[in-house]
C-alpha cells in the first residue's frame, strides 16, 4: 500500500447531481443528469472519524463504515493500492433517498471522486475512463452512475464501458412527480421478468433508437419514443400509484416515463400545452410533490479542495 502521507490535508468538497434512467425504453443504459445536488466533504484526519449527513436520508442513513459513500471511498482507495485513512465526512443531501432519482449513484460517484480527490496525484492513479468503469461495476449497471458523473444526457453500453453524453433538445422541460412513499431498487428488479418476448424486445429497441433522436434533435416524437415494453408495466403491482400517475399524463399528451426504479414519475413537457396539463395533475396527486428539475449540462466535480 502506498504511504498514508499521499493525502493532501484540506477538505474535499463534491457536488453530484441527481439522474433519472431510462427514460422509457432506455432500460439500464440511458439516464439524465438533473439540477438536484448533494454536496458531499471529506477530510483526512488522525483522530476519530465522523459522518454527518444533513438533509435526506438525515436520522436514516447508516453513520459507520456502511455509508455508502464512506464504503465506496475504501473500495476506491483499495483500487489505487493505498490504505484508506481515517476521514471526517459530511454530506449535505438534498437528493430523495430511494425515490428513482439516483441516490446511491450519486453516494457512490462521490465516494469515488472524494477518494481520488484527497490523494495526491489521485488522478494519475485512477483516470476518468477509469473512474467511470470503477462506478459502473460497483453500481451493476451505468445507467444512473454514469449520467451522474458526465451530465446531460447519456446513452451507456458494453463491458468495458462506453458512454456517449448528449445535451438534450432546448425545449424539452423535465418535471419530476417526486413521491411520498419509496421502493427500493433491490424489490423494483427482483419483481421483473426472466424472460421477455422476441415482439417485445424488438418494439423496444426501436423507441429506444427513437429516443435518442427525440430528446436531441426533434422532440415531436418524443411522445412515442419514451413508450417502454420490458419493465414499467412489470412494475406496477410494487408502485400502482406511480403507473397511474405516469398513465393520466400520457392521457394528457404529455411524455411521461418511470424515473428510474421508481417510484417517482418523470414527464418531459415540449409545450405549453404540456406544461399547463403537468401543473393540472400535480394539483390533484397529494401524494407526489412535482418538482421542475432542468438537465444539469454538467455531471460531478470538485467545487473545493
């Protein structure tokens, strides 16, 4: 392991922005980045260390070496090959904790990014492409994770991973139907599917292909790219009221997907028709908060340290 004296001594202060997969037929390979951040310090130090978090998850979130971000901070030094040492850390969150809005990606993008971020020279240690393949396997799959750390709009596929990071059409305004109640990931996969039918993959593939044209270049199909044949409609029995939700704005027009694992609503107004149907809605469903939300250009940085 390398010498413990290869850490800089001042704090390391990471903002990360929430994410929304999916997107419809995008299942585990497309997500956008949106302007909801948690702000993420850590400091080495040689006495105790600390964990603080204010905000979500404050009252809930483990305060030892469980904490997701403290986990995935020694599992990154672990990559560079150097001890972890004892860290202050204090996490300012203002991301939902299981609500589909990539939570645990953005706890694990800023582990990672902390912990390459207190080394000296952490960077030559752990590249970006590096980076961002070390979050993907920790995480199981890129779709969160990786948005999280490029921003705008990304399309993620193979092993080792790629990633193709887009900036969506400038008229396309993202609100997220935020719940009441949550769903954890774990139960949201566990109740899909084995198995799905050739028709069914096939229907996908094509609005996933139109997707990526929609949110880009002409946002008038973007009604009909973000219809989804392998998990929505699967999860409905674990987040009826998150389908029925998602079901009324379609109703509507407007262009309206599953964020995430649920089980907050995403919809994506192109309109003002759209926009006014979307305030109509959010005034009748008590149990979700909407929450206008832009795509955040940027993904994770280091705004201090």
């Amino acid at each position: 392991m390398t010498n413990p004296m290869a850490f800089w001594e001042q704090p390391v202060t990471v903002r990360v922005p929430a994410t929304s997969a999916n997107l419809g037929p995008g299942f585990d390979s497309m997500g956008l980045a949106l302007e909801l951040f948690d702000e993420v310090s850590a400091v080495v130090t040689s006495g105790v260390g600390t964990i603080v978090v204010e905000g979500e998850g404050a009252g809930e979130l483990a305060l030892d070496d469980s904490h997701l971000v403290i986990a995935t901070m020694h599992k990154t030094f672990a990559a560079m090959n150097i001890a972890a040492p004892i860290v202050g850390l204090h996490c300012v969150n203002t991301i939902p904790q299981a609500r589909g809005l990539g939570s645990s990606s953005a706890a694990i993008v800023a582990g990672a990014l902390l912990a390459r971020g207190l080394v000296v020279d952490g960077d030559q240690l752990l590249s970006d492409q590096d980076l961002l393949q070390f979050v993907v396997d920790l995480e199981g799959h890129p779709d969160n994770v990786a948005p999280c750390l490029l921003g705008g709009l990304v399309l993620s596929w193979g092993n080792p991973v790629h990633s193709l990071n887009r900036q969506i059409h400038e008229s396309i305004k993202p609100t997220v139907f935020i719940s009441a109640f949550n769903v954890k990931t774990e139960h949201a996969r566990a109740i899909l599917p084995d198995h799905i039918w050739h028709h069914d993959a096939a229907m996908n593939s094509a609005r996933a292909a139109l997707l990526m044209d929609a949110l880009t270049r002409d946002p008038s199909n973007l009604f009909d790219a973000t219809v989804d044949y392998l998990h929505q409609e699967q999860r409905r029995p674990a987040m009826p009221a998150s389908l029925e939700l998602m079901d009324r704005l379609r109703l509507a027009g407007v262009p309206a997907t599953i964020s995430g694992a649920g089980p907050s609503v995403l919809a994506l107004a192109v309109s003002a028709e759209h926009e006014t149907a979307i305030a109509q809605i959010a005034s009748a469903s008590p149990d979700f908060s909407a929450l206008a939300l832009p795509v955040s250009p940027a993904g994770a940085a280091i705004i201090s340290g």
